[in-house]
C-alpha cells in the first residue's frame, strides 16, 4: 500500500489536498477549511486537472462542469489595458479570460488560460429575462410573503406603500403634539417590536428628521399638508420609475432585465481525461 493509502482518513485527506496543490505549482492554505479545493475533496469530489477560472478571487467550478448557462453579475468588458492588435481579453468577474473569434450570432466566444489547450470555449451574451429568472432582485418590503418583486402589480404595491409610508409619517407630525409620543411612533415604524434597540431610535430619529423637511417643504411651497388623491397617485407613478431605475423594465407586465450569461460549448461534457486521479 502505498504512503497515502496507509495514512488516517483525515491525514489522507490533507495529504491530497496537498500533492494537488503541488501538482500545480501553488501554495496550500494553512486554513484547510477556507480551501475551496479542501472543502471539494472533503465532500467526495474529484480536483480538476488544472485549476479553473476565478470568478472575485473564488475557485469558478460550475463554469468549467456545468453545462447550463449561468449568470454574470456584471457585464463584461474588454481589458482596456490591452496591447496589441488582436482581440483584447475580457473581464469576467473580475478575471481575465481569453477572447476568440465571435461566432455569428452576436455573442462572444471566450476560453481561459490553460482549458483553451484541452478545447475548452465558452459562450457569453446578453439576454432579456424576466424577474422571476433573474438572479437580480428588487426587495419587496409591502408584503413580507414576496420574496422580490416580479409584476407590475407588484411593484405598483410597492411604490403605493412607500408613498403611503410617506404621508403616515407626516400626518404623525401633524398630529401627534407629544414628541415622546412622535419619536415612538417612528421607533414603531423602523422597528416594529424592537423599538427600543439604540440602532432602531437613531434610524427613527433620522427618519423623522426628513419627514420633518419633507413637510416643511410643502409648507414653503403652499401645498397642503398631506397630499391630495391626485398628487398620491403621480408620487406612485414617479415611485415606480425610482424603483425601477437603470436596471429594469415593465413589458406585459412583468419586470424584465438584460443579464449577461456564460455558457460551456465545447467539451460537450467532462470525462475522466479532466480530473486529476490522485
């Protein structure tokens, strides 16, 4: 038997971790369990045969295995340090990757260093998705069942009830004369039950501070103290385009968003060739 076959599971298990890590020229954590290629071999996987691309400074496994497209958090872009006169490499998440030739339908075709010599290529492009596909979300805080908002509907019930916050905010300072009793309704509104945390007060106390301007701002301007039907319905409009920002769209009445992909093309699947057998 042999020196690793002979050792206790855990020494097994760290030696591997170790002789893979050397394979390939690198330096092993001392925090094993930080180890992405640790935590990999300790649940029964099998180590690439090189290491694979980063994707923010982390081991990007499910780009080299998967053959699913996945999303990119960020949208590409050409290194603008690039010299020379062929194609720039790209920024993926924050790591270079090797550009090639696009193929005709408008995406681009990437690989990475070392996986381009075992014929491995990659296709990214840009796609307009739904909100429920997307991995972006706008938070929903009107209805604590809703996960993100994903409708139109949904997100007009959003900007009503920001809105509506709004003028309950000022209503309580037009009506509430205690400021003990102001400064807890506003922890109530912040905090709910945990109106008495020391963060909670200072949130309320900021959050009564600008519904104290947005009143006195009405009041220089002539305009009632709460807003009439008419002006709450336009504030909802211009809430949902806040709301929907750079980011969003409203089509059939759906919130929709272009999202960058990165997808596998080539192998058409992993075989033994591409894990190491230590």
């Amino acid at each position: 038997m042999t020196e690793l076959e002979c050792a206790p599971a855990d020494d097994l298990l760290a030696k591997r971790y170790q002789a893979i890590v050397a394979s390939s020229g690198g330096l092993p954590n001392h925090l094993q369990d930080k180890s992405a290629l640790f935590r990999r071999l300790k649940a029964g996987l099998k180590a690439l045969v090189i290491p694979p691309p980063c994707s923010f400074s982390y081991p990007w496994y499910e780009v080299v295995e998967s053959d699913t497209r996945i999303e990119l958090t960020d949208e590409p872009s050409a290194w603008p340090e690039a010299k020379g006169d062929g194609l720039p490499p790209m920024l993926i998440n924050q790591t270079l990757w090797v550009q090639l030739p696009p193929a005709g339908d408008g995406s681009l075709r990437v690989t990475s260093g070392g996986w381009d010599k075992l014929g491995f290529a990659w296709k990214v492009w840009r796609e307009r998705v739904p909100a429920k596909q997307s991995g972006a979300a706008l938070c929903c805080r009107h209805d604590p069942q809703i996960k993100k908002i994903e409708t139109e509907l949904q997100l007009r019930n959003e900007a009503a009830w920001r809105v509506d916050r709004d003028i309950d905010e000022i209503r309580a300072i037009c009506t509430i004369s205690s400021e003990d009793e102001r400064h807890e309704f506003f922890c109530r509104a912040v905090g709910g039950e945990r109106k008495d945390d020391r963060i909670i007060q200072f949130m309320a106390k900021n959050q009564q501070e600008r519904a104290e301007t947005r009143l006195k701002k009405r009041r220089e301007s002539h305009l009632p103290d709460l807003p009439t039907a008419e002006e709450r319905q336009l504030e909802i409009e211009r809430e949902m385009t806040l709301l929907l920002g750079d980011t969003w769209e409203l089509s059939e009445g759906l919130l929709v968003a272009d999202s960058w992909w990165i997808q596998r093309i080539t192998p058409a699947k992993l075989t033994a060739e591409h894990y190491l057998d230590i």
